[in-house]
C-alpha cells in the first residue's frame, strides 16, 4: 500500500438498554459526533452490525444508514464477520483511504440486542456457530466457552478465584467510562455466587446484552488539510491486519486462538512494531476464559499463566500493556457487531489524550484485537500517536 | 424457528453414521466433512465412517439455552475424541447425575432426536454421546 490514514473522529453512544432508539438512531448519534470532530463529509459509509437481519428483519443496512445520515448515492456497505465485524469494518474503510480510492471514510458499528429475550438473542447468536452440526444441536457460544473454561482450568491449575480477577478489573475500569454500560464496581465472591450459564461459566463472567452505536471518521492527509479538525491530534493506523478459522475451532484445542496470534504478529509485523511498544490494548473479552486465551495468544503471557499474572498485579491502568482501560466486553458492553468500532475509538481516544475515562500509562502506541468467541474471525489495528 | 426439512435430509448421512471425511494427501480426518482438507487443502478425500466411541475432552451444562430448547434445559454439550482422533462437538444423554461427568470418560454415540421444530413438523435426528456402560 500507499497512503498514510488516520482516525480523523470518533462517536460513542452509552451502552445499554435503549428502547426508544432503533438502529437508525443510534448510527445517527454516533456518526453525528464523528464526523463534528473533523468537519469533513465522508465520502462513503462502511457498517458494520451482526443480527439486523435477524432481529430487526433488516437486509442493506448500509444503504438505509447512508440516506438517513445525509450521504446518499455514496458508496456504503455493510461488513460481517461475526463479533469481529467492527475491527473488520474499520480495516475495510482503512483499505479504502489506504488505496486511495476514497479520501474519506466513516465507519459506523451498530447493534440492536434488547428488544426481544435474551433466549432469541441466544438462538440468533448461535448463527455464528455451525449451523447444521452444532447450532441445530442447541450448542450455542457460551456452551462453547464453558468447554474452553473447562479445559483450562483442569490443564493448567487454575481456579475460579484467579480467573475472577478479570471481571473485576472490568468492572473496576468501566465504572469511570461514562459510555460503559455497568459502571458498578463487583467482587470475586459476587463472580462465584453469580447464576452459572454454562458451568463453569457464571453470567458475571460473560459480556451482557446491549444497543449502542460507535463512529470513526477515516481520512487521508489531503482530507484532514482541507477539513476544520476541533483540535485533537489526528492517530495513525499503521497495521492491519485479519485472519479466519474454522467455526468453533473444531481444528483446534480447546485452549488455543490461532488466528488471534496470526492476525495481531502481521498487524504488528506491517506497523514495524514490537509487542513490548504497546501501551494500550482494547482486547476481546466476550467470556473471562476468552480473555484469557486471547492474552496468551498475543504473547502476553505463558500458556495457563495470564490469569495468575492478572492476579499479581499485570495489565492493571498504567501497566504496558493496560488493558481494557474501557471495561471491555465484560463492562463497557458488547453490542455485538458494532464492539470493534467502540474499540477502535477508545484507544485513539487513549492515543489522543481525552479518553473519558481510566487513562493507559502509555499511549504512544496502542492496539484493537477483536475476534470471536472460538476466533472464528479477529481483526487486529495497529494505531500510533502523530 | 423454521427448519426446512432440506437442511437436516442434506447432512443426514453424515450426521446420522458419522461419517467424515480422510483427506489421501495428508491422511488426515475430519468431521464435518468438507469438499477441501481444511489441514492440507488437498481434494483429495474418501469417505469415511468414524468410531463410534471416543474420550470426553471437555463437556459444559448449559443453563441459558436457545429458545427452541427451552424443554431440554439444561443441555449437557462435550467435546469428544473419538478413537481415530477425530474431533466432535455434540449433545450428552442418558445422564442421571451431571456431577458424575469427568473429562477422559469412555463415551459412545447413540442415535437420538436432536429438536422438533413445531412449525413445519419436522424432527431432527442426530447422533449424542452417553457415558459407555460400566464406565460410570
């Protein structure tokens, strides 16, 4: 590639329970405080969103979310790739400026989950499995963390009190982001006492259910020299980089990502990058045990060890890497498809300064790795501070 | 939830006998199978039937099921290791007692209805694992 992008804008709405808005109005809200930072007018509209053709019976997202923003006849479409679809929304719009097909680009991440019970939700989210050979079955992805939790608990030696550290560093991080959607901080004994979902997997170890919307205006150089910026410094994409896998892993052991691994060594690789120059990392989180593997994967800790460096004191706000300074999955939310683009936003707000809430120690350089459950997809950005 | 009846008749047979497929290039085999080997991408495969016995490598009791299995809550789900090494992902049955589950137990695949979609009328059959008997 070719031309340098940047993170020219952000939006965030609150995650939660949000009734009164649809998918329209809350792509709105985002999108509207995005594109405000830069004054610019993008040139075209990646989205990025899991269930509304499910849930709210929506196919051309992208088109509907275009012309209702003002940005008719621009090119628009949608991206998926399970619950990595918003860091794969942002690489797409990324490759669009990068080409130089597009000065500009905004990517907007949305997701409507509270307005039908939490068993349909269940049932639509089980289309990230195998259709005909496990989500038939009535295997749905929480029944496939609990084999992972499972699995490594007996491999490794590690308890369920270790491994509750990390619900409660999210918790403890969400509770000063005013876009978190659980800003209560909890215990290690609430985590073992809470209503087991998939033994041993209790609720306060899954990210909830959640609406939100988050926005991130891309742009090129030429873009940003001829818009109006409010004054933060625009940050750098400087890697990118995404990998598959099979559907649950079933090629895989129980307590291996690979493509979380593959993807986050080429982002890291294109950046001109070393792992040890991350200040801050937005990592993903949906179950504590996804957490878990996810940082070893990157290489943050030895195989079965990251629960225990958790519990000495690692990663906490100020350590290199922070990580989740947002609250993660876990507490900020995860409004499934739209998750990516909250993170991508969040560590350019770390990189820039004006994150509203618990601050990174060092925020030179920080990182996006989103992926799934069983990493059937992950999305890894790379982002520097200019 | 509707279920064509087209989907569950397409995978029937291997999902009924499992039956993989073992890739002539790498001699590898995997379930389900797929027109290309997912580990050395040769087209090169046969048929083949699958043990049907194998280890428990890991197994979950599943509380928060989805909404067309609301009647077998809770779901028992495992990760088996069938003799030949292959991999599968499937329901448990025939379990009295949860907490006499263990990880490496000898289990055994069994023929059983999967879920009935009470809209078109149709019943999905498929194959679950229960413990192999005196093995518990």
């Amino acid at each position: 590639m070719s031309r340098r992008v940047f993170v020219a804008g952000v939006g965030l709405t609150r995650v939660g329970r949000n009734y009164a808005k649809g998918l329209v109005d809350l792509a709105a809200e985002a999108a509207r405080k995005a594109v405000e930072e830069p004054g610019l007018t993008p040139q075209a509209l990646i989205v990025s969103n899991l269930l509304g053709q499910l849930l709210d019976k929506q196919s051309l997202l992208a088109s509907k979310i275009a012309s209702s923003l003002g940005l008719r006849y621009r090119y628009a479409v949608r991206v998926e790739a399970g619950q990595a679809s918003g860091a794969h929304a942002v690489i797409t719009g990324y490759t669009l400026v990068a080409s130089g097909l597009y000065d500009s680009v905004l990517v907007v991440g949305v997701e409507k989950m509270t307005d039908y019970p939490s068993a349909t939700v269940t049932a639509s989210l089980s289309t990230t499995l195998d259709s005909e050979y496990q989500a038939m079955y009535g295997l749905t992805p929480a029944s496939y963390a609990g084999l992972q939790m499972r699995y490594y608990m007996e491999k490794y030696g590690v308890s369920r009190d270790e491994l509750s550290e990390w619900p409660v560093l999210m918790h403890a991080n969400a509770a000063e982001n005013p876009y978190a959607q659980f800003r209560r901080p909890i215990t290690k004994e609430s985590v073992a006492k809470s209503q087991v979902v998939a033994d041993p997997i209790r609720v306060l170890d899954t990210s909830p259910v959640g609406d939100g919307a988050a926005a991130v205006v891309l742009a090129a150089e030429e873009a940003l020299r001829e818009a109006q910026p409010r004054g933060t410094d625009p940050v750098e994409i400087v890697g990118v980089a995404g990998a598959s896998d099979a559907v649950a892993t079933m090629l895989s052991e129980l307590d291996r990502l690979p493509s979380v691994a593959l993807a986050f060594r080429a982002a890291l690789r294109r950046a001109r990058v070393d792992s040890k120059e991350i200040g801050v990392a937005e990592i993903h989180d949906e179950y504590t045990i996804t957490a878990m593997l996810v940082i070893e994967e990157m290489g943050y800790a030895d195989r079965g060890k990251a629960a225990k460096l958790l519990a000495e004191g690692r990663f906490r706000p100020g350590d290199k890497p922070t990580l989740n300074p947002s609250g993660g999955l876990k507490a900020r939310g995860h409004p499934v498809g739209a998750t990516g683009v909250y993170q991508t936003a969040e560590v350019a707000m770390q990189l820039r300064g004006d994150f509203p809430g618990v601050k990174a120690g060092d925020t030179e350089v920080g990182v996006v790795v989103s992926s799934t459950p069983q990493a059937a997809s992950t999305a890894v950005i790379v982002l520097r501070r200019t | 939830m509707e279920i064509s009846p087209a989907q569950p008749w397409r995978t029937r047979i291997s999902r009924y006998r499992l039956v993989g497929h073992k890739c002539k290039s790498c001699g590898r085999t995997h379930y389900p199978p797929q027109p290309v080997c997912p580990y050395c991408g040769s087209s090169e495969l046969e048929e083949v039937q699958l043990p049907r016995r194998g280890t428990l490598i890991s197994y979950t009791i599943v509380y928060s099921v989805p909404e067309q299995y609301r009647s077998h809550s809770p779901l028992v789900v495992a990760r088996v290791r069938l003799d030949d090494g292959t991999v599968v992902d499937a329901p448990l049955t025939d379990i009295a007692d949860p907490s006499s589950l263990k990880t490496g137990m000898r289990v055994e695949a069994v023929f059983r209805r999967i879920v009935e979609d009470g809209r078109y009328g149709i019943i999905v059959y498929g194959v679950k694992f229960r413990p192999v008997l005196g093995s518990v």
